[in-house]
C-alpha cells in the first residue's frame, strides 16, 4: 500500500470513528432523553393523582359545608324552644287548672305569668325589644299607620292608639307596631 492509501484509509477511519462517535453521543443523549421523559411522566402521573386527590377533597369540604349549613339552619331554634318550654308547660297547667276550677282570677294570674316569662325570656335570651309608640312621635320605620286622624292640639304626627305591639330584634325591626296617628292640621 502506498503513503497515500495509507492517509485516505486513515482518514476514513477517522471519519467512521468520528461517525461512531456522534452516533454514539446521539444514542445516549437519546438514552439520556428517554430517561428525563419516563421520569417527568411518573412525576405527571403523581401530580395528576395529587390533583385528583385535592379535588376529591375540595368536594367532601363542600359537601361537609352545605350538610353542616343544613344542620345549622335545622337546628338555628334550638335553644329558643329549649328556653320556651317552661313557659309552654307552665301554660299548659294554667288551662288544666282552668279546666278543673272555676276560679277565673287564678285562671287569669297563671296566664298572665306565662305571658310575663315568655316575654322575660325573650327579651333576656333573644334581644327582643317591644317598641313603645303611645304618645311618641309616629316613625314610618317603627310604626304601621292604620288610621289618621287629624288633631289640631298636636304639633307634630303623634301615635295615638296601639293597636298591634310591635318588636324589635336586636335593634332591627321584626314588626311594627300598628297605630293610630294623630295629625295636626296644617
């Protein structure tokens, strides 16, 4: 063989052996790759059940919320009738008493106890308030207006006659009072 048979078998040689070299780089970059990809797709597969699991927990609170929602709602009254079934008992004795005796004083002392505790009760417990509107100035927000009448002694629109008491809960009114008002004439 010659010197220049030599040199092209050389640098064939070394072409191949370049060659074998990037497809050796490239095989095991894409080894390398293959590695990276099932690596992300079991961290894809965790998250993915992570997510699931967060929303299958977001769903049980919800429904926890609205079931313990419902149960607050059910049982909002429960001490109100707890704190009113003594009164209810007591007049429930009244009108058996009032059954066996003809003594109607003793009849109208027990109603009016129950309707005193009642009342006690709910003003106590419950921040209910009665409005008091005889002789005060008419208020549209306190007051029902159900009759007028015109009074030329008053200055300004006066509650002359309660018809129906009316409430306040916690300072908010639950019913008004329903009045006669007098009006002075203007």
């Amino acid at each position: 063989m010659s010197k220049k048979e030599k040199k092209e078998e050389r640098v064939e040689t070394t072409d191949e052996a370049v060659e074998l070299t990037e497809a050796e780089q490239a095989e095991a970059t894409i080894g390398q790759l293959q590695d990276e990809l099932a690596s992300l797709k079991d961290e894809c597969a965790a998250l993915k059940d992570q997510m699931l699991r967060d929303r299958a927990d977001l769903e049980n609170y919800r429904k926890r919320l609205v079931r313990d929602k419902e149960d607050s709602i059910r049982f909002a009254n429960e001490n109100l009738i707890r704190d009113l079934l003594q009164p209810l008992d007591d007049f429930a004795r009244a009108l058996e008493a009032s059954e066996s005796s003809k003594d109607y004083a003793k009849v109208h002392d027990g109603v009016v106890m129950v309707n005193s505790q009642i009342y006690s009760t709910l003003e106590k417990n419950w921040g209910l308030e009665r409005i008091e509107a005889l002789g005060k100035e008419f208020d549209p927000q306190c007051h029902e207006a159900y009759q007028v009448v015109v009074d030329d002694s008053l200055e300004h629109e006066t509650v002359l006659e309660e018809y129906v008491v009316g409430y306040t809960l916690h300072g908010r009114v639950l019913r008004p009072s329903k009045v006669k008002v007098g009006k002075p004439n203007v």
